[in-house]
C-alpha cells in the first residue's frame, strides 16, 4: 500500500509538472507567434507605402517617353531622360522582384523556427526599405527632369518679354 501511495504521488507530481510544460510551451509559442506578426506587420507597412508609387512610376516613364519622341532633345537632354527613365525601371523592378520572394506567414512557420522566421521578415523588411529609398530617388529625378524640361518648354526664346 505504501508503494501504491508512493506512485500515486510520483504519478501526480509529473502529470502537474507536465501541465506546467505544456503551459509553458504553449505561452512560448504565443509569444513567437505576436513576435513573427508585429515583424510581418512592419514588412506589410513597407510594402503599403511603396505600392502606390508603382503607378506614379508608370506615368513618369510615359511623360519621359513621350519627351524622348521629340526631334528637337540636345544629346546631354536625351542622356538624362534615359538615365532617369531606367532609374525608374529598376525601381520597378527592385519592387516586382521583392514581391515575387514573399513568403506568406504560414509559409514561414511551416518550414521555419521562430528565430529563422523573424530573420527572414526582418530581411524582407531591410529589403522593401531599399525598395522605397529607390523609389523616392527615381520619382525624385523624374519629377525634378519633367519640371526642369516643363520651364525650358515654356520659355520665350524669342527674346521678347510679355
């Protein structure tokens, strides 16, 4: 009998430390998981704010474009509506090559550990913060170029003031 109440004791001490593991265990995993979110969230905001100058990519390609159709460009202008028109292409494609790597979260915790995981976003994260700072160059060197080209067009070359 004493052996029995023995076991009994021993049996209930793991059966409660094994409680506490899964506890444990359990709040660990939430832990990682809000972790990996709030580091997924800040890739997501990198990749809402860069979106939306796709667009404005695409038209300052067209307006340079439709500049680079004109007889009358000098040779350094042509250069520099070039060299702008194909900064604004690689930082198109520096967004299109970044969204082609995504891995979704799920992806993630179904091949990786929490701390693979978190490197990973936090690289994707890095990676779209060289994507925007890209981006802000381009449109920065379109928008000054166009502005620039738009105060030539609408200079009087003929000497005459109105």
């Amino acid at each position: 009998m004493r052996y029995l109440t023995l076991l009994f004791v021993f049996a209930l001490a793991f059966t409660s430390c094994g409680e506490d593991t899964a506890a444990a265990e359990k709040a660990a995993m939430e832990a990682a998981y809000a972790s990996q979110q709030t580091a997924y969230d800040t890739r997501v905001a990198g990749h809402e704010r860069v979106m939306p100058m796709m667009g404005t990519i695409t038209a300052a390609q067209k307006a340079i474009k439709a500049q680079l159709e004109a007889t009358d460009l000098e040779p350094n202008e042509k250069d520099l509506l070039e060299a702008t028109d194909e900064q604004l292409e690689d930082a198109n494609d520096g967004m299109m090559n970044w969204m082609g790597s995504l891995k979704s979260l799920d992806d993630l915790r179904g091949s990786m550990d929490n701390e693979a995981i978190i490197t990973y976003i936090k690289q994707e994260a890095a990676d779209i913060a060289k994507v925007e700072t890209s981006t802000n160059a381009a449109l920065g060197a379109a928008t000054e170029l166009m502005s620039d080209h738009a105060e030539h067009d609408g200079d009087d070359h003929s000497g005459h003031n109105h």
